[in-house]
C-alpha cells in the first residue's frame, strides 16, 4: 500500500496551486495524493484593499 497524502489549500491568483504540483512532483511516482481547493462562497477581492483585509 501506497502512502497517502492530502494537500488542502486556498490560493486567489492560482500561484499556490502550481507551487504544490512542483514540490509534490517528485514524490508522486511513490504516493497516492490528492489536492482538494477550498473555496468562500463570497470571494474575495484581489488585490485587497487595507480596509477589506
């Protein structure tokens, strides 16, 4: 059995996103993973203004 990860993460640009893929790149051949994105049902805006943040 393989071992297993979970990667949970929020990212507004998408950045995030491709930063996971090139670290767990390497050690996918060896792993069962999966990337679950978590979402506000509001989103918020980007750039974030002082008063919003």
């Amino acid at each position: 059995m393989r071992p297993r990860i979970l990667i949970i993460y929020y990212s507004q640009t998408g950045q995030l996103k491709k930063i996971i893929d090139q670290l767990l790149s390497p050690i996918a051949q060896y792993c069962e993973i999966e990337v679950a994105e978590v979402k506000p049902k509001k989103p918020f805006p980007f750039p974030w203004t002082s008063e919003v943040f």
